[in-house]
C-alpha cells in the first residue's frame, strides 16, 4: 500500500527501504499526471503520519504554490504537525 500512502512503517523503516525517496523520484519525474497527483498525495500521508524530514522537504519545496487551495492544503499540514528539526 506504498503507493497510498497507507503504511504502517515508521522513519527507520522508511529510509532502511529508501520509500520517500522513491516515491520523491517517481514524483518529479514521471511524465503522467496522475502518477505524480497519487505520489504526492501518498507523501503527504507520509509525512502526516510520520513527520519524516525528507517527506517535509518534498513537499514544503515542490508544490504548485501558486493554486490557492494547494498552498492553503500545505499550510495547514505544516501548522498542524511538527515541523522536523533538520529541515
């Protein structure tokens, strides 16, 4: 269930398997639309339920921050969980 983002590994787990790595890979650079629309959806449940920095710096960097709702959906995730220390 990687690709929804509905894991149940932790940081560790996700570094040892290099998975948000990946997942940011597929996500800047496969030429489908709703290849990358689904990483990115799968990143932000990552991060949500993991806080996992390299997730934090994807999405915080990447976003199409120029629509309205993306960036107001952004902000609010970044408020709501903590921010990771090493970002």
């Amino acid at each position: 269930m990687i690709a929804s983002g509905n894991i149940s590994a932790n940081q560790q787990e996700l570094d040892e398997f290099k998975i948000v790595e990946s997942l940011i890979n597929m996500w800047r650079n496969d030429p489908i639309n709703t290849v990358r629309s689904a990483v990115e959806d799968a990143l932000y449940k990552i991060y949500k339920s993991t806080q996992h920095p390299t997730a934090y710096k994807a999405l915080k960097r990447y976003p199409d921050y120029t629509n309205d709702q993306t960036k107001e959906k952004y902000e609010l995730l970044f408020k709501e969980y903590t921010v990771p220390v090493n970002s």
